[in-house]
C-alpha cells in the first residue's frame, strides 16, 4: 500500500494535515525528478557541507580488536552531523514550496543546529522545539541555535524528551499549516517524510560503498549504525541494500535496569507521531519513558522502514547500554584521535561484540556526529 | 442512535469528558450530571500519553488521568454501567494506538458491548476503510472529522465512511478555547450538509453560551471539551461543576 514499508509506515494524523502531506508527497517526487533540484542539493552538499565526507580506516582500533574497521565520517560535516545532509534537502523542498517559516524538533539539538544554519543560509525564520531535559544536557546546542538566529522553544511536557518535542512541533504545524514548513530531522513521522529524509540521507550509502570499493577493493562485511529514529542507518543502509552486506542496526539498551530506547528489540508495533511502527509501550498502550545517555537515541518510536528491515530480516538490531556507548567514546579518542558522539559511539560499542562473532572480518561503520557535545556529559561520567 | 438523538435535542451540545480524572467513579458521576444536564450526546475521553491533536487543557487532563493510575482496562468494565444511567448516548474519544494495543475489532466490539454507540479517532489513518468496515460490521458510529484545510474530493469520501454525525473542525489547530472562531465555519456546515443527510456537529474552541448560540443557528450541534475539562480540573466539586457548566452553555 502507498505510504507503508509492508504493515509499517502509514499516514496516522490529524485530518487537518492530510492535504499538507499529499502536498508535501507530490512536491517531493516533482523535484526528486527535476534535474536542476538534485544538482541544486549536490551543490551545497559540495560546496556548504563539505561532501564527500572521507571513509578513514581506524588502524589502531582494527590492529586492537582484530576486525578491519572502516569509519564513514559524517562527523566532519558542517555543523558536525548527518543531520545537515536532510536539512539542506528539506529547506530546498521548502523554498520550492514557497513556505516562509521553518519548525523543526530536535532531541541532542543536532537536527536542530542543522536546521537553524539552514535556514540562516536561505534568510528564513526558524523556531526548534527542544525538551527540557535535552536543553539542559545539550547546552551548547542550544546556544549555537540561537546565535544562529533560531528561536528555541523549551517543551515541558510529558517526559521533556525528543517525543514531546515532537509532538509539540506537529501542534505547530497543525495550527500553521499554511505558511509552514515542518522540517523533520529523522526517517519517522508519517509518509512522505520518511522516505523523504531516507532520499536526503542515501549520500551516505552512496558515497560511502564507492569510498570502501576503492580502499580495500570489496565489499565490507557489515555496515553498522546507531538507530534512534533511524536517519543515519537508513542512509548508510540503502547503499548497500542490494548486496549481500550484513546491515546492523545499534539501539540504545540505556541504563540497564529497564530503561531504553530499544524499540526494535523490545517494542511491539504501535502508532506514534503519524506511522506505525515498534514502539516501546505499555499494556495498556500508553508509550514508555525511555532512557539514553544519548539524547538522539532516547526515542520510544523507531523509522517504519527499520521496523520493516527487521521484520523482513535484511537487518538487524543490536543493543549497546549507557556505560558500554560511554567507554567506546574513550576508545575512539585514545585509539583513533576522534571524538564520536554518544549516539554514534552506540555503533562503535558494538564492534567488540562482532568482533567476537566475526573474527578477521571488514565493517563500515557510519560515524554519524561528533562528540564535541557531548564533552559535558562524559566528564559528568567520569573520564 | 446517536443522529437521532442530536436531532431530537433542540439545543444540542455533546459535551467532553477525560476519562479518570479524578479517577474513573468521579467520571462515571460526571457522565451522569451531564446526562441529567441535557447533554445530547457524552463523548469519554480516553487518556493518551501523547495527545498531539490536543491543546494545553487536555494534554494536562490527559496526563493527570494517567498519573492518578488511568487504564483502559479499568475504564471498560464500568462503561455498561455508565451508559445505562444516561439517556444520552457514549462517545469513546481515543487516539488509535491504545484502541490497537490489544486488537482494534476486539477493542471496538467490547466498546460496543459495553453500550458505546460511535467512536472517534484523531488520529485515523488516511486509509481508514479497515476500521470503517469493522464499525459497520458491530454496528457502531464512526464519527469523522472534516478540517478547514479538507479538499471537496476528500470530503466526500470521509462523509461517505462517516455515520452518527459528521465533526466539522472550526479552526486550524490544536483542540482548546478560542475567544473568537472563524466565519468560514458557517459554509463549511453548509458544504458538508451538501453532502450527507447526517447531523453536522462543530468542535474546536467552543467555549460560551454565545459561541454556541452562533454555532447552533447553522450546525446541528457543538461539542465542547477543553472549557469543560479546564472548569472540571479547577472545581472542588467537579460533578456539581461539570453539570453546571453545561446548562450555562445551553441557557
């Protein structure tokens, strides 16, 4: 059916946004087709982003854990994340659209600050709405939006997290639709946005499976990446979906006594914010408070598209905790002199548990942000 | 028969009730005082975790709710109760995924058995013809909502997989009380009258006698929730309160 990836997906919504999706929908697919659009977006990722972002063989880290591993470095983008690659697309589409006001929701502010510096590039406003708990954690993110003009709008409600951010963005919209843009920031949310977002990020699996080919003449073994909502690993992924790749997915298995932000593993099919997909949820089908020391992945939904690859089984999802995430943080900077965000060290985690299941083989992992902040956190932990 | 009932009441205003709020006995009273107000209809409000179609009054109410220990399971084995003290027939309010928890048709057909007369979802998919096709086959209303923003194309087919009444939604936004509601909503009522033969009723923002005077002289009823629930929350005695405030309305 339109909209879903098998039984996930879908557009689960107020009646009042269903026109402003189809439009969204038929806007897409026009300048995803319009030549002058795509190099338009190749452009900036060029020329604004920094694109390609280098693949870097991590000598020290293989030669340590005997496994060949490759880092795809979205961490060197402008603004630090994968995050811009979308923001760039969708404030294309928007401009293309004629909207004139830009609403986003971030959760490590990381979609955030990619939103506020692409709408500082095009001249437009831009209002974020961040929880409570996330403006706290991510301070520095919070400053960098509003020096970049962005207007940040703190969310109290609920579990003061990325969902309620979300929530509150779609009342936004709801309210003014008209003249508004909503930028999502991950591979959720209701069709189109999360093929949308998948088409925004596929430079990463693009660029990333011809950058592997060249260095070591052949295909890795597995690609791996942290899921929150899902937007990096969906981008890493689809370069690679039709080879016969492992693709792994890392959720956050969080503070170990029950709280997470492991949808896939643990979460059971269910609406959230316009699609169906896994949903961390109680019997009653109330959602769940989550946990992760990394506030991109401490989400109780997931993208419909990787509900959809575990089902099929052409991925899977693995679980890396708080204080295993917090000790491959260290690793890569001893090892490697990089700094990956929280998030993204969820992936470099895993890669002692693979280590041992594949000995000797070749992985690419997506590096999705850099950790500069997420310093305070880890000095919180404890160096 | 929830059409006939909004027909029959000449002054016919469906009031919103969060379910559990205090908790659920307080409600089942609530129902009753808006049943013996003249309430043409009672729409329960089932408490969600993540409202997004609802404004500051039901995020709170819903959240109260769900603190003080709210769950469907609790809720269900009362509403036959409930809706044998009342003349007025129940609405179920509820976002779709606590409907879907443990099976959507299992959850509508307990609605149904419990004296649930229709449903409403916020948040239905935009393929709805599964759930449509369940409530037709139990018997039971699915109420459909028509937005400001909803194309004639659209409207048509909505109207179509619609019965008890069709919801015209007055504004662009989240549900609460407005001061002022927007003078398109009179041909929007006119434009789904055109369409169906079944009541068309507006909600969203509706909080005075006046806007509700306004909104009866086109549509055939109004359904008021946030106003309710705000009064509701702030009251000492909030049956005395919920009923009051419903015979203010419709004075």
């Amino acid at each position: 059916m339109k909209g879903y990836f098998g039984e996930f997906g879908g557009q689960y919504v107020p009646e009042t946004l269903l026109p402003a999706l189809q439009e969204l929908e038929k806007e897409f697919s026009a300048a995803w087709g319009d030549r002058e659009f795509r190099d338009e977006f190749a452009g900036y990722l060029r020329d604004y982003v920094g694109r390609p972002s280098p693949v870097t063989h991590a000598r020290r880290l293989s030669k340590h854990l005997g496994i060949g591993v490759w880092l795809k470095r979205e961490d060197l983008n402008h603004t630090g994340s994968h995050k811009i690659n979308n923001a760039i697309g969708q404030i294309l589409l928007a401009r293309r659209m004629g909207k004139q006001r830009i609403i986003a929701e971030t959760g490590a502010g990381q979609h955030g600050v990619a939103t506020a510096t692409a709408c500082a590039l095009f001249g437009l406003p831009c209002v974020v709405y961040m929880g409570t708990l996330d403006i706290e954690r991510q301070h520095m993110n919070v400053e960098r939006m509003r020096l970049l003009g962005a207007e940040v709008v703190p969310v109290s409600t609920g579990t003061a997290t990325l969902k309620d951010a979300t929530s509150e963005a779609i009342r936004d919209w709801v309210t003014n639709v008209d003249t508004t843009y909503y930028l999502l920031g991950s591979a959720v949310g209701p069709h189109p946005y999360p093929t949308l977002v998948r088409e925004f990020q596929r430079v990463i699996g693009e660029e990333a499976r011809g950058q592997i080919l060249r260095h070591t003449g052949s295909l890795p073994r597995a690609v791996i990446a942290c899921v929150g909502g899902g937007s990096n690993a969906i981008g890493i992924f689809s370069g690679f979906m039709n080879d016969p790749v492992e693709l792994i997915g890392v959720e956050a298995y969080g503070d170990g006594n029950g709280r997470h932000g492991a949808s896939i593993c643990f979460g059971i099919p269910g609406v959230l914010h316009g699609a169906r997909s896994h949903l961390l949820q109680n019997r009653d089908g109330q959602v769940l408070d989550t946990h992760s020391v990394a506030a991109g992945l401490d989400y109780p939904g997931v993208g419909p598209e990787h509900s959809f690859l575990s089902s099929t089984r052409r991925a899977r999802y693995e679980l890396v905790d708080d204080r295993q995430a917090l000790d491959a943080f260290r690793l890569l900077n001893r090892m490697e002199g990089i700094a990956p965000a929280l998030e993204s060290a969820h992936a470099i985690g895993f890669l002692t548990q693979y280590a041992k299941e594949r000995p000797g083989a070749t992985v690419l992992v997506n590096l999705s942000g850099r950790g500069d902040k997420d310093l305070h956190t880890v000095l919180q932990e404890g160096l | 028969m929830i059409a006939e009932a909004v027909r029959a009441n000449k002054k016919a205003v469906i009031p919103y009730v969060t379910a559990g709020l205090p908790d659920l006995d307080t409600t089942g009273e609530i129902v009753r005082a808006l049943g013996d107000a003249g309430a043409a209809a009672i729409e329960i409000g089932i408490p969600f975790s993540d409202p997004m179609a609802d404004g500051p009054v039901l995020q709170k109410a819903s959240h109260r709710a769900l603190k003080a220990g709210f769950t469907l399971e609790g809720l269900l084995p009362r509403l036959a109760k409930w809706s044998a003290s009342v003349s007025a027939p129940l609405i179920v309010m509820s976002y779709i995924n606590p409907l879907m928890r443990r099976g959507l048709a299992e959850t509508l057909a307990r609605l149904s058995d419990s004296g649930i007369q229709g449903v409403i979802v916020p948040d239905l998919p935009c393929d709805a013809s599964g759930i449509h096709e369940m409530c037709r086959d139990i018997g039971m209303d699915l109420i459909r909502l028509v937005a400001p923003t909803t194309s004639e194309e659209r409207r048509r087919e909505v109207v179509s997989q619609c019965s008890g009444f069709v919801y015209a939604v007055t504004v662009k936004g989240v549900t609460g009380a407005r001061s002022s509601l927007p003078a398109e909503v009179r041909r929007q009522v006119k434009s789904i009258k055109s369409l169906t033969d079944l009541p068309v009723c507006t909600g969203f923002g509706v909080s005075t006698a006046a806007q509700v005077e306004e909104m009866l002289s086109f549509a055939d009823g109004v359904i008021v929730g946030s106003h309710l629930m705000a009064r509701v929350m702030e009251a000492k005695e909030p049956v005395e309160e919920a009923g009051n405030t419903l015979k203010i309305l419709m004075a």
